[in-house]
C-alpha cells in the first residue's frame, strides 16, 4: 500500500501534487473527513490535521484528534486495575467511560491459582474484546488460540498521555502514519513500549532518564504536529542529551 501522510490546517487548498496518484486512473478520487470539493476543482481542509493519501484507493482524509475515546472490538488499549471482585478486575479505560471488566483467567497460561494477582492502579495492556454498548465494556488478554502476543500486566515504566490521533498513527506504523520518532530513538537507544488506542504511552527505558526523554520526545511530536523533518531533529536532540 501506497500512503503518505503531510500536515495541513483548516482552509489549506491542497494542490493536485499533494492528492493521490492511482495506477487505475478511472478510478473516481474519494475524498474522506476534513476536506471539501468546491466545484470544480479545488479541494480545501476543513480541520488541522495530518493529510493522509492513499494511492490504491485513490483516497484522502485528515486524521485528526477529536472526541473522547469510545471502546471498539479488538482495539489495543492501556488500562488500569480499579478493584478486583468475583471473577474478574475492574479497570479504567479513561477518566470519561465506564469501568471495564477483566476476567481473572483472560490471561495466557492463567488459572484460579495462578492468575496474575494486580493491585489497585496496576497498568494492563489489553484487547477489547466487547465495547459494552448496552453493556460493561470486556477486555481480555490473550487471542482466540490463548496466547498473550505481548498483552498483558505492564511492570515497571512509566505512562505518558498522547492524543487518540497519535495514538493510531503510531498503531498504523511508519508507512500509515510517517511516525518516525521512536524508530529514530531506537536505532541508538534500547526501550520497550505499548500503544494504547485510548490516548496512552508507555514506556520502559531501563531508567528514568531514558524513558522521560523517549515518553516526552513523542508527547512533543504529537503536540506540534511534527512532519518527519521535525522528527528527525527531536530524535537528535534527545540522543545528544542521553
């Protein structure tokens, strides 16, 4: 898949350069959220965000932050224990949705005795597994076949807020979201982290100083809105001063 990513703000006019160059070119141009057609043919933004374009669907549309998050199947999110009762933990997604339920045993290899026992404010990196529309929203940790696949208590570490914007481009990968930073960080420093969908980042350094730097160099990116040029400097930046 073909996709580029260019950051725009509302009332930009998007030159015939910027839009998507379809090998079928009969294929009508789709145009999603945040930009508007004004006859005959130019296209303007409505909303700041990230222009992204996508060649085989000769589609664009903006990503951008907006709204609270809302529980949807099989979203990656970072959740945090409430209280443990009965048979399952009860967890925050965000400050704004109701409590989740996590099942005692939703955890790979995990049994009455030896099911992870996580006390209040323990961070979880889960599933969603139903988004409780009519009902308490279930998270689980493990697939259909019982693995973890890297879900699970997050021990150590640190939890940095992002934007829901941030949040899927950095899920997207590079080729989706042109998030360069933490592949920047890494070819030079080693962390572990998990994306949470609902607006969170965790991040392990091996110290604090490392994760401060690698948890704070994404916040910036996020909040400035920084192309990969932009990036590319915050990664020296940080590297210089560790």
């Amino acid at each position: 898949m073909s996709v580029s990513l260019t950051i725009v703000l509302p009332g930009d006019e998007i030159p015939s350069s910027a839009l998507p160059k379809p090998q079928n070119q009969k294929k009508a141009l789709t145009l999603g959220p945040g930009l508007r057609h004004i006859p005959p043919g130019t296209i303007t933004t409505t909303i700041a965000g990230a222009l992204v374009t996508d060649n085989k669907k000769n589609a664009a549309w903006i990503e951008y932050n907006s709204g609270r998050y809302l529980p949807s199947t099989n979203d990656l999110i970072i959740a945090t224990v409430n209280t443990s009762s009965g048979e399952a933990f009860n967890c925050f997604i965000t400050p704004n949705t109701p409590l989740a339920t996590l099942p005692h045993l939703a955890f790979e290899g995990a049994t009455k005795k030896t099911r992870p026992q996580l006390p209040p404010n323990a961070l979880v990196y889960a599933r969603v597994a139903n988004p409780g529309r009519d009902s308490i929203p279930e998270l689980t940790c493990v697939d259909a076949s019982g693995k973890g696949d890297g879900l699970g208590p997050l021990k150590g570490g640190m939890v940095f807020k992002i934007s829901l914007g941030m949040a899927r481009r950095l899920l997207a990968g590079r080729k989706k979201g042109e998030v360069v930073v933490l592949e920047g960080l890494s070819e030079k420093v080693g962390f572990e982290v998990a994306i949470g969908r609902n607006g969170y980042l965790w991040v392990d350094g091996g110290n604090v100083k490392t994760t401060l730097a690698v948890g704070r160099a994404v916040q910036e990116v996020d909040e400035q809105a920084l192309g990969e040029k932009g990036q590319r400097k915050v990664v020296e930046r940080v590297l210089k001063s560790l």
